[in-house]
C-alpha cells in the first residue's frame, strides 16, 4: 500500500509546518551515551514515536507536529528520564538533552519542562501565535493572521477594514522584513495555499488553527517561491478526550462612536439641522462551533485510539447601509410618457419652444451656416416639448421604465429628486475539518478539508433590478484540501509524503445577472451574441445628474492550485539532513466581461437645438427616443493560463557544538513561465519588428505584439531560467539564556501577473456604436444598435497590425527573476519570570524587482520642442493606409508621430527595473504565561527605500508612476511602505482575584462567583505614517510621461509637525511646491521625507470565565475595538496646482470628508463562549 501511495501522489509532504526535537543523551559526566532508548510522546493523544541515540549520543525526531511533548530516554544501568511539556512549533527545533543517572531502568526521574524562551537551535526570525494568544486576544474579523501585526517583521498596509476570514487580499497586503507587499508564501499543514495573485485562499477560523507562525530571514532551504516571509498555519486536531466550543458574538451600531468627520459635519433631516451626522444603523453577529475527539474504530484501521477529528463551523452576517446618502434625478412619471414640459422650456401658444430647456427633434436635423460661417446642425423642438408616442423607443422606453420613480417633490431639469440608499447584506460561512490517524508505528496520517461560501454585495442605490453603477455581488465559494503522510522508514530517515489542491472562484458579478435584455425589446440575434447576460450598463451626462443604472462588472475568475511536494529527513550524527522536490501548478481562468453586456451613453447630443447648445436638450429624451451618443460592446475571449514551479532544496542542521548549531541550504528553483492553454494571448511586445504599416505607409514604423507561438515567439511568457538561492544561518548559545543567531539568504519572488498584460487586443473585440452619419442625424438606434452583428476575437489575425491606433499592456520577455536578499543578527537574552528579550538587525536587498513602464513615452528631445509644436495637427501619413483609433484621421498631433511606436498609444511594458533596500533595528520583549500575565511588546525602527513608482496601499494610494524613463535614478526615494518607527504590545492578564490567587484566594463559592476568573486582554499598536508622494495637478502625461512632479521652492520647509487633528486644514505645506512647467521635469523625490499620519490603536477586552464543573467552562467576553476611538485618517490632497503666480488652492494639502479615515471608530463587541 506503501508503494502504490507514493506513486499515486508521486511527491511528498513539505516539512516547513513541522518542528523537530533533538538532544544528546549523557551520563552525568558528560560521557555520551550510545544506543539509549528516546521515545516521543504526544500529550495529546499519547501517539509515540522512538528511536536510538548514535555513537555521538546524538538523538533526532524530525517532522514532529506542533504540540506538547513528553521525551523520555532510557538505558542499561541508568535510570528512565522523563522530561515533560516539550511544546514544539512550527519550524523550530527544540534541543532536549538528557542527562541520565545510575540507576535501575524501572526507576524513573521526572522532569517538568518551561517552554525554551530563547531559541538556540534556528537562525531565523519570526512569532509564533499560539492558541493563547489566538482565543483571548481580541480580533475584530476573528482572522488568525492578522495577529502577524504582532510581529516586528511585518509591516501591514492592507484595508483595515476588512479583516474577515474571506478578506484575502487585506490580509495578504503585508510586507515581511522589508520585502515587496504581497510577496510571502502560505502553507496550512504543510500545503501551499497561495494563489496567482499571491494571496492565501482561505483563512481558518480561529478554533480550527492550533497555531499560525510568521516566519521572517527564513534561512531554511525548503522554503521558497516568497520574498523570505511564511505564514506556517497548523490546524487543530483532536486529542484522546472529547473537546469543544460554541461561541457567539455580536456588535450594534449604537454600542460604538460616530465617524470623525462624521462629528464635524452638520446633518439636515425633515427640516431640522442637527450638528453632527449619524453613523447608519449596521448589525453584525458571528457564531462559531468545534468539536473534536477521538474515532473509536475498533476493528478498523487498527483499533481504538489511532483516529482523531476536529470539526470546526463558523459564519457571520452583517447589516449596513450604504456609506452615505445618495441622491440624484430619475425620469418623472411625465417623461415617461415622453412629456418634457417640466425642464423649463417657454413655448408660445401654438407649444413652439421660444427659450429655456426645450426638447428637439433629431430626425429633423439640417446643417446650415450660422453668422460666423461656420456650418452647424439645426433641428425643431418638439412642440410643448412633447414626444410623439410613434417616435418612442421600444427599448428606450424599457430603459426610462427601469429607473424607480421619484420620491421627492423637486423638479426641473438636474434637479435631484430621488433620495437612494441601501442596506447591504454580507454573509459567510466556513468549514474545517481535520482528520489524524496512525496505520502503525510506521505511518501516520492526516487529511484536512475547508470550505467557505460569502456573498458581498455592493450599494443598490437604486434599489432596482437594473442597479445602479456601483452595484455588484462578489460571490465566493472556495475549497482547500490536503493529505500528508509521516512515514518512519527506520529509527533515524522520516519520509513525508503529501497532496494539496484548492480552487477560489471569485466572481464579481453584475446585481442583473441573468437579466434577459430582449425583455427590453432588443433584438434575440443581438442578445444571443452577448457573452453576458445582465443589464446594459446606461451613463448619462453628469450635468443632468440623471442616475447612471446598469453595471459593468469585470465578471467570475477561478484561481486553482495544484500541489505536491516531497522531503525525507535523515539524522546522521550530528547532522540533521533533509532534501525533498516541490511541485506546484497555479492556475487562473478568467473572462473578462467588463463589458460584455453593453455600454451605451445618452447626453443632450440628439436632442439639443444645434450641436453647439448647452442649454437645450435632455438625457431622458435622449434615451427614450432611443439615440445614444456613443456605446459599446466587447466580445472576449476565455483566459486560462498556468505557471508551473519546480523546485530541490537540500538542507543541513549542523549542531557543530552543544552549543553551536548551523543551518546550511541550498534551493534550485525553475518556473518556466506563464502559459494560456491555447495561446490566446501575447507573450510581449517586439520593439525591432518592422509593422506592416511601414509598406503602406513609406513611413519607417517599428513595433508590434508577440503572440504566444507566432512567427518563432515563445509560448510562454516570464520564463526567467534556473535560479540558485543558497543560505546559512547560526545559532550561538554564548552562555545560558544568551543566544547570539545570524544568517543570510536569497530567495526568488513569486511572478508578477497582470490580467490585461497577457490579453492581447486581438482576442478581445470591441465593437463601437455608430451613432451618426454625420449632418447630425443619428445612424443608428438603441432598438437595434448593431444591425450587422457583433463582431467577435480575431486573435492574431492580424499579426502586427493588432493594437495599432490603441494603447497596449505587455511584458517584457528581458525580465529577469525577482529577487530578495535576506539578511539578520540578533542577541537573545532569557531572564527569570519567563522573560526574553531580544535586540536585533534585519536587512533586506531587493534586486530585478517588477514595475512598469510606458516605453511608448516622448524622448527628452521632443519633449523640449514645446507644447505648440507637439499639439499642432499634421498630416496624418497613416490615413486610410491601416491606421485606426489614434491615427486613423486625416491629422493627427506631431508628438504621436514622433513617439518611438508611432502606430500605438501608451505601451505598458512590465519589466524588472525594480530595486530597493532595508534596514532596521528589531527590538523584542516577550513573557511566558507566569501569574497569570504573558506580555509581547515589539519595537522596529526602520528605513526602507525603493523605487517602486506604481506601488500603492491602503495608507498611501497616492503613487504615479515615473516622471521619465528615461532616468529612473529619481525614482529611488523612501517606499510607501516606509514606517519608520512601530510598537506593539499584546498583554493577557488573568487578574489576581479568586480561587487560587493572590487576593480572595480562600474566599467562598459565591465571592469566587464574583471577583474571579476575570481576564484582561490588550492590543495597542502605535507606528508613523508613510511618506507622501507629491504630485501635481498639470502634467506631461499627453506625450507618454506617467506623471510630473512639482519643484521645490528653495528655502520653504514642506513638512510640518503637530498631531494630524490639528493640521487636518493644511497637514504638510504646500507652498513649498509649485508646479512644474510642461514640457520639463520637476525636482522633487518621488516622495518626500513628510510623512502621513500615523496610527495609533487599542483593542481590549474584558473576559469573565465561569466554571460549571472541571471540564465545561462559560465565558463572557466584551471587546472595545479600538477603544479610545483614535481615528486613522486617509492620505491629505498631494496633487499641487500652484504656479508662478498663483497660489495652490484650499484643498492641497488638506485632509478632509473627502479623503475620509480608515478603520473604524469605536466599536463595542459582546459575546459568550462555552468550552468543554
């Protein structure tokens, strides 16, 4: 069965999520001892393991699950020595050495183990939450991973809202030791659950995690494709008694604070102006349910005692409207019945329109040369602005029919007279369940299954079945299974054997999906042509404040992972070896239906007096006349694309001395590219290749797309060759309770993949709407807007001519392998009471990392010839010789046709010019659970600078990208992710009243009832803003300049200091910047040593326990999330748009409503919990 199991799964089990115990067996002399007996013992399920010591004395047990262990060792002449409460972790080693006496083998000498608080046995750095921590700690989404904040290594950016178990991205949006953001690796059990986007698939419930380790400067050679960071998540299993948990949780609006700017802003409701506004009511509540136990089997798979499970289930659902209120115009029931009388127009008596907002006939267009000798197009009014019900649309007639009617009693055209919102609905819910098992003494196994389903919606603010333009329901259903096996091949070699695949479909769908549009009265010939079915997304002219409805969601992806992976750990001497192979296959399919059911714009175009008007025409009778002014619908192709990874890792754990360990490895790695499955897309962009438009054209013209497997391109995309990643760690015991560690590593990136960048134009057709012929009368109508057919892909058809007149998104086939040096040395020092502290260095060198760039842009020269030169119209040598879109007309601007590609627009190229450096001081003190307090306080102060021009987070999402491609060297400025300075502190304390403690220790029943089992639980994290990227309103970004950056005005201090509250009017000064000229570059960093507000945050929570007998437990817990209600703000205004002469506007600078806070104001959060 051995045999056809590791053929099957053909790979085997990463080791990462394991830890190890290891040890020297002497007498009391400190002569060793060979062939003793060591036997492993879970304290759990009392499952042993055993093997001998060597002729060194030296004893290893690899692959060792997380949890506490009993070591026990024995001889001939000696006594048994028994240490107990060994807890190991994940991917640490814990030396036990044992030390036996002269004696009879029957008698026994017991040892009770403390938790080794310094680590002399690994090189890395990291955190370990642990079940303490993850169950009493308090947790606003109860998402394990985002107790990685505790860690010094980490600096979080992602949304802090969204903290639930299905918010992948926030939690992901980490960046570890000073690497890239999002650019770690996630395993559960040992399974890489990371997806293409780099984000864990699915996060466990807190009761179904035993603990998550956060490893940073991991020098171990089996961990790979990360910038060094791991999330090491081990789930709870079963033990040999019945366990469980229920728990519920709830949280009411009016429990919490009011919004900040909420507090300063003035509210009007039925006449009565109050000072403050009021946070809408919103309601949350979550449950949670595990149970987990022993499966008796008796007379299967051997027995009693081999099989345990744990079950975990939990959810949530959540109420809230919509951020704020929304109002806008909707069709009055007038209108629609085609009567416009209400917009203002004046008629005569006979209803010809004689001024105002009138209504005009479209079909009535003639071209007539006004007073100025300019030719215009003139049209009737409808009279008594009046539309004829045999010119009504049949289909625009569906549109106006779609919109609710008014609710208000305001009139007149753009006048807001419908007051919109909703309550949105999220829900989720989650499974987990383990299940571990011993076949022998030989084998063991365990097989884990999650599963999670959430639906989200976005604002309905028209509450109709069409929505409005920011509806949406993201809706998810994700799966994660593994399988590992632990197989002991003899005393000393352990083979892990494992299997992992996990889908995570996420759809973001249109609040119409399904929505039949021959309901409308469009044709079916038209209809069945959709790749969509849903609403038509319907803009208007914002003068109108007519409500957009209709949507135009980007449609469902499905992320898949495959995943095998082998490793056999071997103990020889004082070497602890371990090689293994991992195989990965991530996969993305994706259709991108942003537009798939149409798009069609209506303005006053059609229904104006002349088309030089502004003060005549509607929206409303625009569309139900059924003449859009513009529309459009894409016909895509289906993307399914994979990169494989290949990896061999070879790793050495040297105790060299008792008091001296090494940690030597070496990673191969090979990711060989992203490929679609049936080359439906580009693989880069030809910079060498003549275009044909050079033959027709006489004009030299250079450029064109690579499609995968033409005219001898790869099929792939990204291949970046081989990559070696040696490493080397120590760890130093210098005296007892003082470990001095280092190391140094180097680890290759994950790919960088854009969805755009591997669809190439040609296999996504956009077929436009022809509104006019010209003369003003319009082409064509809503009733049948594509009378010849929608046009599908041609994909490489038209080999280099695809894209031309267009812009384009590549990558470049020249990138080379993202890559991360690591690097660290720390001083680790144990004193009594259970307390470490640890002083240390972490550095990091990022190299070849991604970024973009338009490699389209103006050269400096051409820049230099001035605005005037460049605007002017020339003579367009392309017209009606293949040039399309851009340089399709008989003119075109001189600086399009001295761009490098002249044939194309702006040519996103992702390339590897990345680079960036970090630095940091690491500062830890951490207590053991002793008299009822455990403490972890974190200090980093750091500097981290690239030159990272596109990268943006939820704390600074003001980033462009470079000011001049062709001189980057300005681009290396202080990251966006620079946090110069963090603390956080994470307490437990079970207060010193009750049964057993210092104060009311012998009180009775009823005082014990009273004043104990009280526990007090913190988290306060205080850290810097980051620095500001300043920009500027004016830019080049005409001629293919991302952005351009102001000038400094010499003299002029730009930061300013104080506490954000008090310069929310002007945070930083804007005068000391002014805009820079077009046509030139300004002086200014990429960003500037000014930074944004920072944060400061205190979760706590007060827990009452109540024993009902020995083993069940009631709980009640009260949680105040973000308890002194401290206010995260948002980023000021940064764009500068003063000049010379003028100053900036009031804005710059500022930090207002608009820009709003981040998090949440205080939230109050009760719930009880039972555990037996």
């Amino acid at each position: 069965m051995l045999v056809v199991l590791i053929a099957m799964v053909s790979t085997m089990k990463a080791q990462s999520n394991y830890g190890a115990v290891r040890g020297i067996v002497a007498d009391a002399q400190g002569a060793i001892i060979a062939k003793a007996q060591v036997s492993l013992t879970s304290e759990a399920t009392h499952i042993t393991r055993t093997t001998i010591s060597n002729a060194a004395g030296e004893y290893s047990f690899s692959a060792v699950d997380p949890g506490t262990y009993t070591v026990t060792s024995v001889a001939d002449g000696f006594s048994q020595l028994t240490h107990k409460g060994i807890v190991v972790d994940s991917g640490n080693t814990i030396p036990v050495d044992m030390t036996l006496t002269i004696g009879s083998s029957s008698q026994t000498v017991e040892v009770t183990a403390s938790e080794p608080i310094v680590n002399s046995g690994t090189s890395y750095n990291g955190q370990l939450i642990d079940s303490q921590k993850l169950q009493n700690l308090p947790n606003p989404g109860r998402n394990p991973f985002l107790f990685s904040k505790l860690d010094n290594s980490v600096t979080p950016v992602g949304d802090p809202r969204f903290v639930r178990f299905q918010d992948q991205s926030g939690s992901s949006t980490i960046s570890i030791a000073g690497a890239p953001l999002s650019s770690n690796n996630y395993s559960v059990d040992g399974i890489p659950i990371t997806d293409f986007s780099n984000r864990a698939v699915i996060i466990p419930s807190i009761e179904a995690v035993q603990e998550v380790k956060i490893q940073a400067n991991t020098y171990d050679a089996e961990i790979g494709r990360t910038s060094g960071g791991m999330f090491n998540t081990t789930l709870h299993s079963g033990s040999s008694t019945l366990h469980g948990v229920l728990q519920g949780e709830t949280r009411q609006t009016n429990w919490g604070a009011n919004l900040f700017f909420n507090n300063r802003t003035p509210y009007t409701s039925n006449g009565v102006t109050q000072p403050t506004t009021p946070r809408g009511a919103a309601t949350f509540y979550s449950y949670v349910g595990a149970i987990g136990g022993p499966v008796p089997l008796p007379h299967i798979l051997g027995g009693k005692d081999k099989t345990f499970f744990w079950l975990t289930e939990e959810g949530y659902r959540q109420r809230s409207p919509l951020t704020s209120a929304v109002s806008f115009a909707v069709p009055t029931v007038a209108e629609r019945g085609g009567n416009f009388s209400d917009l203002g127009g004046i008629t005569d008596a006979n209803g010809n329109c004689i001024s105002g907002r009138c209504i005009f006939d479209p079909t009535t267009s003639t071209t007539v040369t006004n007073s100025a000798g300019k030719q215009v197009v003139q049209r009737k009014a409808f009279v008594n602005g009046i539309i004829p019900t045999n010119q009504i649309s049949v289909v625009g007639q569906g549109l106006i029919n779609a919109y609710p009617t008014p609710n208000t009693s305001n009139s007149g055209y753009g006048i807001a007279n419908f007051n919109g919102g909703d309550t949105l609905g999220d829900r989720a819910d989650e499974f987990v369940g383990k299940l571990d098992h011993e076949f022998g003494s030989k084998w063991a196994a365990d097989f884990y299954y999650m599963h999670y389903g959430s639906k989200e919606p976005g604002g309905n603010a028209l509450t109709t079945q069409a929505g409005s333009s920011s509806s949406y329901l993201l809706y998810r259903k994700v799966d994660a299974v593994g399988i590992q096996n632990t197989i002991t091949l003899n005393p000393t070699t352990i083979l892990t054997v494992g299997f992992g695949f996990n889908r995570f479909p996420n759809n973001t769908l249109d609040i119409s999906q399904g929505f039949d549009q021959t309901t409308l009265g469009l044709p079916t010939s038209y209809v069945s042509a959709l790749k969509k079915t849903g609403f038509p997304a319907i803009t208007t002219s914002s003068a109108t404040n007519l409500a957009y409805e209709g949507t135009s969601n980007s449609g469902p992806a499905a992320y898949f992972s495959r995943n095998f992976v082998t490793g056999i750990a071997k103990s020889l001497g004082k070497h602890s070896v371990k090689a293994g192979y991992v195989f990965r296959a991530i996969s993305l399919t994706y259709t991108s239906l942003s537009n798939a059911s149409g798009t069609y714009a209506f303005d006053t175009t059609f229904t104006s007096a002349d088309n030089s008007s502004t003060s005549t025409g509607d929206d409303a009778a625009s569309m139900l006349l059924g003449y859009p002014t513009s529309g459009s619908v894409s016909i895509p192709s289906r993307l399914a694309i994979t990169t494989q990874y290949h990896a061999g890792y070879l790793q050495d754990d040297w105790r060299v001395l008792p008091k001296l360990t090494l940690n030597l490895g070496f990673r191969y790695e090979y990711e060989p590219g992203i490929h679609e499955r049936s080359n439906h897309y580009s693989v880069g962009f030809d910079r060498t290749v003549t275009n044909p438009l050079t033959a027709t054209s006489g004009v030299q013209t250079l450029g064109g797309v690579e499609f995968a497997g033409q005219n001898g391109y790869p099929t792939k995309t990204g291949d970046m060759g081989s990559k070696y990643s040696p490493r080397g760690g120590f760890a130093y015991e210098l005296t007892p309770g003082t470990v001095i560690r280092g190391g140094y590593g180097i680890f290759f990136l994950p790919l960088v993949y854009s969805n755009s960048a591997a669809l190439a134009p040609g296999f996504v057709a956009t077929n436009s709407y022809v509104a006019t012929n010209g003369g003003g009368l319009p082409a064509n109508s809503i009733n049948n807007p594509f009378p010849n057919g929608l046009a599908g892909p041609t994909g490489s058809a038209s080999g280099y001519l695809t894209g031309v007149g267009s812009s384009l998104s590549v990558i470049d086939q020249g990138r080379r392998a993202p890559r991360f040096d690591s690097y660290s040395a720390d001083l680790q020092q144990q004193f009594p009471f259970g307390i470490a502290f640890k002083l240390g260095y972490v550095g990091g060198h990022g190299r070849n990392l991604s970024n973009s760039l338009d490699i389209n842009q103006l050269s400096d020269a051409n820049l230099a010839l001035g605005a005037g030169v460049l605007n002017a119209s020339v003579t367009n040598p392309y017209y009606q010789k293949g040039g399309k879109g851009a340089i399709g007309g008989k003119t075109v601007s001189q600086y399009q046709l001295l761009r490098p590609f002249p044939a194309f627009t702006t040519i996103t190229d992702l390339v590897s010019d990345g680079k960036s450096r970090y630095n940091a001081l690491d500062v830890k003190l951490q207590k053991q659970f002793d008299k009822g307090l455990t403490v972890l306080a974190a200090y980093t102060w750091s500097s981290n600078w690239d030159n990272a021009w596109g990268a943006t987070s939820t704390l600074n999402p003001n980033n462009n990208g470079p000011q001049d491609i062709y001189n980057l060297a300005p681009e290396y400025s202080r990251a966006i992710n620079d946090i110069p300075h963090r603390f956080t502190l994470a307490t437990t304390y079970e207060l010193p009243f009750g049964s057993g403690k210092t104060f009311f220790g012998g009180a009775g029943r009823l005082v014990n009832l009273a004043v104990g089992g009280w526990k007090f639980n913190d988290i306060t994290i205080v850290q810097s803003g980051s620095p500001l990227p300043i920009t500027q309103a004016n830019n080049n970004s005409s001629y293919g300049q991302s952005a351009q950056r102001p000038t400094i005005v010499a003299g002029v201090t730009p930061c300013k200091t104080g506490s954000p509250e008090s310069r929310l009017g002007a945070y930083f000064n804007a005068a000391a910047f002014v805009s820079t000229p077009q046509g030139s570059y300004g002086n200014s960093p990429r960003t500037v040593p000014c930074y944004g507000p920072g944060y400061l945050n205190s979760d706590l929570s007060l827990n009452k326990d109540f024993t009902v007998t020995q083993r069940v437990h009631i709980e009640f817990r009260a949680e105040a999330l973000n308890a002194f209600n401290t206010p995260e703000f948002n980023a000021p205004s940064i764009a500068i748009n003063a000049t010379s002469t003028t100053a900036n506007s009031a804005s710059v600078g500022a930090i207002g409503a608009s820009q709003g806070t981040l998090g949440f104001p205080r939230l109050i959060q009760l719930g009880g919990r039972l555990t037996f």
